[in-house]
C-alpha cells in the first residue's frame, strides 16, 4: 500500500462555503491526499466540551464534504479536538453535561477539564464518541489531552475527592491530600502512595480507552480508534501501560498511534534530531513494529513563516525512521481560513510521495535493526528514587540520553523496551537513569556480565546501591557537583580527533555531575579519559573501559540541559574509538557530524539521514560486516525516485560509498 497521507483539516460550521470546499478538494487531489481527518471543536473554536445537539452541527456539515471526498477515492476520518480538554480557556463545564472537574496534584481545580474517573464524563465522553461513529469514519482520533498531565495551568492530576477516596481505600487508612501528595513524591525508596497513583492512573485510562472503542465499535465496527501521544517519558508517571492502553482500541483492531514529532516550528535539523531519538523513536518502539503510525507533522502558529516547505518534507521523509505507514498533516490553521494554495504545500506533498512509497516497500522495522541498544521501561516511574521530593518531575525517567547522543554520533542504535523478565545475552546495549532499579540483583548481574553495556553515573550509582561494586571493580565512588570549582573539563589523553590531539570537553557548561570513580588496583580497567580542574590538575577517572566490554561516563544529568555538553565532535570521536577497542560495530565517520545510520538486523537493507546542514562528499561507514559490496542506493529526486546501483569499496573494516549526502537528505541502500 501507498505511504498515507492524512491531513488534519480544520472547517468552521458558521462561515464554511463552497469556495473553501472547492479549495480543499483541489489540494486533496494535488497533493495526493488519501484520508482527511476532520477537526471537530478544535483549538480557537473550541468553546468547551459540545453537548449532542451541539455535535450534530459539525458532522451534519462534515457528511456532503465525506460524500465528495468519497468520490475521489478519499477516506474520511474524524479527530475531537477534546476527550479530558487541553487547558482551562474561561468556559465552564456546561450544567447540561455537568461532569466533575479535576484537582492537580497542588489541590487546585480545573474549570472545564474533566476528572477521568468520574462516572458522568465517562459516561458523556463515550455518547460523544459514539455519535461520531455514526457517519462511519474510516478513523476516530482520540487527542492527546487523554493524559494526567500537561493541562494547563494545572500540573499532574488527578487528586480531587472522588480519587482520594480510591487512594485512601487502597491505603487502608485515611490520608489528607497533602499527605499522600508529599508520601507520593518522597525522597528515596518509592512509597505505597506511589504505587497506588500509577496503579489508578494506568488502570482507569485503559479502562475509559476501551469504553470508548466498545461505544465506537457498537455504531460503526470498522472504525478503527487512534489515539495521540506525547512524551514517553512523562506518560511514565501516569503509569502509562503502552501495549494494555493500545490493545483496548478493540479486538481485531490494529494499535493506532499517532506519535509526537518534536517541532512544531522550525527548529535546528541537529536539535530536532536529538528529540525525535528521545520522544519519536521510544514511542515507537514501545508500540511495536505492527502498529500503524501516523506521526504529527504539525505547523504551530501555520504558514510558511514558522516552517520551511523543505523541513517539513524532511520531517516526512525521516518519520520512515520510525516504520511510519503515512504521516498526519496539521500545516493549515485551525481557525477555519481553510487552504492557503499559496504556501505551495499540495506541490511539495505531491513531490515527495513516490519516494515515500519506495522507502515503504522496505519499511524499518525498529526491534529488527542492528546496533547499540538503548533500554527503556515503561514502568521505571515506579522504582525511580527522587532526590528532593518535591515535584512530579523528579519522577521522569532519564533513560533517554544515550538515544540522542548515540544517533547523533553516527552509530547504528534502536531502542529496547524491557522488562523484568526478559533476559539479554552478547547485545551491546546502552543504560541510563535509574532503568537498573527494576532489576533485581541477580538480574543486573547478568545484564553486565553478558552483554556489552555502556552505563551512565546514575546508573552506576544503582549498581553501587545494591553493593554490587566489584561487578566495576570500583572501591570508591565520590559525587562532585559542576561549578563547584572542582572539576572543569574532561580530557582524553594520549587519544587524537581530527587531528587535535588530547582532546577536551567541557565539564562546566550544560552538563551533569561528575561521579568520581577509583578502581581495584590491578582490575581490569582501561580509562580513556579524565577530569581536570581549571589550573589544570588531573582530578580523577572519566571514561573508562571495564573488563573489555563495560563502558561508563560517569556524570548524571543537567536538570535543564540534560546530556546537551557531550554533543562535540571531540566526544565522538572518543566514543568511536572506545567501541572499536572493544569490538566491531557500525558507525558513521566523525567527520559527518549529525548523519544517523539505520541497518536492518541482517544487513539487507540501511538508512542514511543526514540531519544537518551540510554536504558531505562521500559516505564513510565503518561496518561490523557488510552482506555485499554491490548495493542499490534510492534517493529522492523532484517529482520521482533516483535509482542506482553502486559499488562499495571496503577497505579496513571502512565502507566507502561515492555519493555526495546532500542536507536533510535521506537514502535508502539495498544490498543485493
């Protein structure tokens, strides 16, 4: 089947007329649009949650659009712009509809966002989607203000009565909201009041998903329910269950997603790179190479004035990535102006689409791609332990890290999502964060002693929690804080980066804390790098190679920047020769700064995309084992597909490929 094109379309009922109507068909047929997703009380015409009477008035004018639109072979869907409601806007809840709101994890109470235990609006909210079952879409949208957080201005909920009196029962004793708020965040070991907020807030959301599909399915059965999606790492502490939550869509239903792409304005091709590694990806791997994934191509506040047509076609052609089977386009406002055939879009779409339809033919397939392996669990929200105890977000999981570092640095990388039965054995995979607290023991035991992993300080410092120590040969382990004036820089010497030899990377600006380490006399420790203070002064062991196949950078994370310090070239380079001392591995040179690399797990078929804004000559890909040195290289051309067949030369472990990998660009190579 065709790469899917389904664009999010926003009308208003009042001042709708044939002229926009008219506009809308020649796009869809321009830009070789196959389904239209119809907005229904979308974002400035949103006027609170719509009763029956109200919602007949939009799908009374959706039905001769979905009619015409059928005749050009053209699928109609339908997306509410509203399940809980994203914000409080200065509506109320209407007394006719009369649900009960939320209160936040403060005790503040939402004006017109519902509380997604309440009876009545569970009861309202699967009325309203069965009425929209009615004209018989080909796909009902659920938005993703079906979540517990990011309601503005409110935080986390939900803590009104209704819900503390859950809490308090599975408790077993009576707690103020205060109490169970300030037991839920407290420092260290997680609390029962923990278990039982994510326990309710996983439960009743995948409870409330499959009262909707059931009320959808009872009207129109072969309507397949979609639901939006947004971080991965804050859908944790909702206790989001993601396979639960999208098998509730409905049985003989495929899981529908349409996952979260990072830029909703242009932003640099580097930096939206590293976010959709780190919210794209794992939410894809989460739902698993059979869901059907239509990623949000989203333009905010429209028009070309806060994108480029040449990023958004990018982001189109990169959402492949993920084993995309189309994209849903938000590039037209959701104030009813309707198409603006001036921006050009319907041009760019029709351009691009056969060479979407070639990538498709071999479409990615994340949890069969070769490389380092990131691990991520759903479920660590439960076992983090927080430092301060004061905010929800200390609850976020940080196993995303080594996602964008490792793609940026051109190694070939997927992500695994775990859990706590599942056993690795001669992988090479990457752990950051707490991710190790879901393990026990044993388990982590294992985990080291049978793979090649790469850790990062905070998880080292689980390891040394669990007294499992000399699994590191580590005998002392020292937290220093950045810009304490302790440490400055870190410094790799005795190792060259192009050309500079001893290179450094700062341990001052944008970066973590640095966990000082020193190991068993004679163990079997090779340090690549270490910390050194501003006048100089050696201070201690950075990078360093355990027993030949455990690789830890000590430091956690920047609470605002994250890992944004090891972004260099110098760091790459570092890290390229410390995984080839220890093994072969496919990786892209350091000179093609931000150029990711897909393989599939036999070697058949890779992805090259460079997400930057410069050319590079040739392609230099230093390969585990290359299947053949006789490739097919498929490229985007205007208006078609560039087909070629290339020679590869090999030489050293080092593939060289002829062919110039222009900015934004993407290529396809199958190996015959």
């Amino acid at each position: 089947m065709a790469f899917t094109y389904t664009l999010r379309y926003s009308f208003d009922p009042q001042t709708n007329d044939e002229e926009k109507e008219a506009k809308l068909y020649d796009f869809v047929k321009k830009a070789k649009i196959n389904d239209v997703a119809f907005f229904i009380n979308g974002e400035e015409l949103n006027h609170s949650h719509l009763t029956k009477e109200q919602t007949h008035i939009w799908l009374d004018a959706i039905k001769p659009m979905q009619k015409k639109l059928a005749e050009l072979g053209v699928t109609t869907s339908l997306n509410p712009w509203t399940t809980i409601m994203h914000s409080d806007r200065g509506y109320h809840v209407n007394p006719e509809i009369g649900f009960r709101t939320f209160v936040d994890i403060n005790g503040d109470q939402a004006q017109d966002m519902a509380c997604p235990a309440d009876p009545t609006w569970r009861k309202y909210i699967c009325e309203r989607y069965g009425q929209y079952a009615s004209i018989h879409p080909h796909r009902l949208w659920m938005e993703d203000d079906f979540r517990h957080y990011n309601h503005t201005p409110l935080k986390l909920m939900c803590f009104c009565d209704y819900h503390m009196k859950i809490y308090q029962e599975k408790l077993g004793k009576k707690e103020s909201r205060a109490d169970f708020v300030k037991n839920m965040l407290k420092s260290g070991k997680p609390t029962a009041e923990r278990r039982i907020y994510l326990d309710q807030a996983r439960k009743e959301m995948i409870e409330n998903e499959k009262m909707i599909a059931e009320a959808v399915h009872k009207v129109s059965p072969k309507t397949d329910i979609g639901q939006m999606t947004s971080f991965p790492d804050w859908h944790a502490i909702e206790g989001r269950d993601w396979e639960q939550l999208f098998d509730a869509q409905g049985l003989n239903h495929p899981r529908v997603a349409r996952p979260h792409l990072a830029a909703y304005n242009e932003v640099a091709p580097n930096i939206y790179g590293r976010n959709f590694e780190e919210y794209s990806r794992i939410t894809a791997a989460y739902l698993g190479d059979d869901a059907e994934l239509y990623p949000e191509l989203e333009n905010s506040m429209w028009s070309p004035q806060v994108k480029s047509n040449r990023f958004i076609a990018f982001q189109i052609i990169t959402s492949a990535l993920l084993g995309s089977r189309g994209i849903m386009l938000n590039i037209f406002d959701m104030m009813g102006n309707g198409i603006n055939d001036h921006w050009h879009y319907d041009q760019m779409l029709a351009e691009i689409k056969p060479f979407l339809n070639q990538l498709k033919e071999n479409r990615l397939k994340m949890h069969h791609l070769k490389g380092i392996k990131v691990l991520v669990d759903q479920d660590s929200a439960y076992s983090i332990h927080t430092t301060n105890g004061r905010i929800p977000e200390e609850m976020l999981p940080h196993e995303k890290n080594w996602a964008s570092l490792l793609a940026s640095f051109g190694f070939a990388t997927t992500i695994l999502p775990v859990s706590s039965d599942m056993h690795l054995k001669n992988q090479t995979i990457a752990i950051a964060g707490q991710l190790l607290r879901n393990f026990t023991n044993e388990q982590i035991t294992e985990l080291l002693k049978n793979n090649t992993v790469l850790l990062d300080g905070e998880s080292i410092q689980v390891i040394l929690d669990r007294q499992l120590s000399s699994l590191l040969h580590i005998n002392k382990a020292t937290w220093h804080p950045c810009k304490t004036g302790y440490q400055s820089f870190e410094q790799a010497d005795g190792i060259t980066v192009q050309g500079v030899k001893n290179p450094r990377v700062t341990m001052n600006q944008h970066t973590g804390d640095y966990l000082k380490l020193d190991y068993d006399h004679d163990s079997d420790v090779k340090v690549w790098s270490y910390a050194y203070s501003s006048l100089d002064e050696k201070l201690g062991n950075f990078m360093a190679v355990i027993d030949k196949h455990i690789v830890v950078m000590p430091m956690n994370q920047d609470p605002k920047h994250g890992w944004e310090s090891q972004f260099s070239t110098y760091k790459q380079g570092i890290f390229q020769q410390i995984m080839e001392s220890i093994a072969p591995i496919d990786y892209l040179d350091v000179d093609m700064a931000n150029v990711k690399l897909n393989v599939q797990a036999d070697g058949k078929v890779a992805w090259i995309s460079n997400f930057s804004l410069d050319s590079y000559d040739q392609i230099k890909w230093h390969v585990s084992h290359l299947t053949s040195q006789k490739a097919r290289l498929i490229r985007y051309q205007k208006n078609g597909v560039g087909v070629e067949d290339i020679d590869i030369k090999l030489e050293d472990g080092i593939a060289t490929i002829d062919e110039e990998l222009k900015p934004l660009e993407t290529i396809q190579l199958i190996f015959k």
